[in-house]
C-alpha cells in the first residue's frame, strides 16, 4: 500500500522533467514488485522503516532498515562489509524510504546526495560531539587538578598558618617569660628604691633630730656660756672686791701693827 501510495505521489508531481518521472515510475513499479520482501526486511528489523531500492550494477533489491532515510543510511554507511547487504552496494540518484505496514506514511523520496551530506554532517556533528566530550572531560579533569591544587594550597596554607600560629604562641610565651622576669626584676629595683628612700627618710629625719638637738645644745651651751661669762663678771667682781677689802684689812692691819710696835718700843 505504501509503495502504491509513493508511486502515485510521484506520478502527479509536476515540477519534475517528465523523463527524470518516467524513470522514477519505473523505477516505483518495479519496488512495487518486492513490496512483501521489503516489509518482511522492515518486520524483522524491528525498525521505523527502510531505505529501499535496486542496485544501479545488477538492479537486486536492497533494503537499508532505520527509523527514517538518515538514520538507515548512517547504520549502513558505519556498519562493517560483513554485515551490509551482500558487498557495497550501487546506490542510485534517488532511493525511497518505504514506513512499516502498520505507519500511515507515505513513502519519502530522498536523493542519494542528501543523504551523503548528511551523512557528513552527522560526521561532523558526531567529531564536535567527540571534541565536546573531550572538552568537557579536559575541562573536568583541569577542574578536578584545579580542586587538588587549591586543596593542597589550602593545606600548606593551613599548615603554614598552623606552624606560624605555633611560632608565634612560642614566640609570645617566651616574650611573656621574658617580661615577667623584666616585672619582677623591676619589682625587685622598686622594692630597693623604697628601701632606699625609707632609709633615706629615716637618715633624713635622724639628721633633722639631730639638728634640732645640736641646734638646742647650741643654745644650751650659748646659754650656758653667757650665764659662765656673767658669773665670771659676778665673781672678777667679787674678787676685786674682796681684794679691796683685803687690802683695807692688811692696812689697817699694818697699822695696828704699827701701833702695837710702837707701843711696845714706848714700853721697852
């Protein structure tokens, strides 16, 4: 039915050259004829449908299963010799590709050029799917050798801060250490100076009381020298006056003497 459909089609297409549609309603009526072949070829493959048509050198039937005309050409064109229709066949201008019995398609008429450019470009499609895939995975791999990098950066950084945190700890009990014995010999210096400056104020006021009392005793022994130089006045002055008296005496002494001589020589 699909094959009668196609050449129907065919037949009232008016913008092809009427010998090129001669050639192609030969060619249809002659498919026409491995119809049942060509079904049987599309049941067992289990596929959409086929590309079908007669070899260009012998004219024996060929039929190509796929899911549509590109998909039945690329399965063929990749597939080993061994496994194609017997050798590599003669592929014609144009092929048709016939649906399963049970696929209301019409038959689509494609040309054997079509299918080698896209054939091309599902080679080429297929090449920058590869390069994709192999960017993608270069890509993945530079990310995976970039997260071990910065992983291992982060570890040395970690390690450095590590060591240098422990460093400085050290550093700074030892600065501690040595500031405490700073503190404390200060403290020592400080207790010193405030021994010193008690001592310093003890002699200060031991020296100040002495003052006061050398002060006092010069005024005691001022004193006690003024009162010395006023009883030495009281007693040079009493001395005069008992030598004046004295001397009064020894005259009148001297004189009684005298008189008692003289009487005594009246006597005599």
């Amino acid at each position: 039915m699909s094959l009668a459909l196609l050449m129907v089609g065919c037949a009232g297409h008016s913008l092809v050259p009427e010998e090129q549609a001669r050639a192609i309603g030969t060619r249809e009526r002659t498919l026409a004829l491995h119809a049942n072949a060509i079904h049987e070829a599309i049941r067992q493959s289990g596929n959409l449908g086929a590309l079908a048509f007669l070899d260009a050198r012998d004219g024996h039937l060929v039929v190509l299963p796929g899911n549509s005309p590109t998909d039945a050409w690329a399965r063929y064109s990749t597939s080993p010799p061994e496994s194609s229709p017997p050798g590599r066949v003669s592929v014609p201008v144009v092929v048709s590709f016939v649906y399963r019995a049970d696929v209301p398609k019409a038959p689509e008429t494609v040309t054997h050029v079509f299918l080698e450019q896209q054939q091309a470009l599902g080679t080429s499609l297929s090449a920058l799917d590869t390069e994709q895939r192999e960017l993608s995975s270069s890509i993945a791999g530079t990310r995976q050798e970039m997260q071990q990098s910065i992983v291992a950066i982060k570890r040395e950084t970690q390690q450095s801060i590590a060591a240098a945190k422990q460093e400085t700890q050290q550093s700074i009990a030892v600065a501690r250490e040595d500031a405490q014995r700073a503190l404390n010999s200060l403290a020592e210096d400080l207790g010193a100076a405030r021994k010193f400056m008690l001592q310093t104020a003890q002699l200060g006021w031991l020296n100040q009381e002495l003052n006061v009392e050398n002060a006092s005793g010069i005024r005691k022994a001022a004193k006690a020298s003024e009162q010395l130089a006023s009883d030495t006045a009281r007693l040079a002055d009493t001395m005069r006056k008992l030598s004046d008296s004295l001397a009064s005496q020894l005259k009148e002494l001297a004189h009684r003497l005298d008189s008692i001589s003289s009487k005594v020589s009246n006597v005599k």
